[in-house]
C-alpha cells in the first residue's frame, strides 16, 4: 500500500484536512473534564458550528454552503406528505388528521 504521510497526518500548508469546530460550552457538556467522553456520551449534531473537508469550509457557522438546505427541507416535507397521503388514502382505517 502506497504511504500518504505527504498528505496526511499533520496540520499543514498543502496537506489535506477535515476538521470539526465544536461549540464547547453548551449546558449538556460542561462541565467537562474529558472533552471527548463528553462529545461521545452528551454531544448533539447542534454543538458543531462549522466543517471543512479537503481544507474546504462545507458548513461555517452553521450554514451548510454546499447545498440549498431550505430547498432540500421543503422538498423532503413535499414528499413526506404526497407519501403519507397515499398511505392514508390506502388505509382501510380512518386516522384523524391534524390541519397545518
């Protein structure tokens, strides 16, 4: 197998990199005397603020730049109610529906 240590491995100028900016100081991981123990065992995707991949920001801030998520959410919500429309339309029940 090939090494890529000329790639990887370190924080440098050229090399490769995803990172994770974490907000740290949010009520469900302080206090913290084990960072990490406490981002397996409390974290939430909503603690990370911002990601880059390939030294590239994906997410910054919390705004995702690499895709229009408000088009996406509205898309899956489309979906999401034409399939369970169908469902119900199928459904020799008769299940109450709440008006949105």
């Amino acid at each position: 197998m090939r090494s890529r240590q000329h790639l990887l491995g370190t924080l440098e100028v050229g090399k490769k990199a995803d990172l994770l900016v974490v907000d740290t100081l949010r009520a469900h991981l302080v206090p913290a005397g084990r960072i990490i123990s406490a981002l397996v065992h409390s974290g939430h995707p909503g603690d990370i603020e911002s990601v880059m991949v390939d030294g590239r920001f994906v997410m910054r801030d919390r705004e995702v730049l690499t895709m229009d998520e408000d088009a996406i959410v509205r898309e899956a919500d489309a979906v999401g109610r034409r399939i369970w429309g169908e469902v119900l339309e199928a459904s020799p029940l008769t299940v109450p529906r709440l008006p949105r």
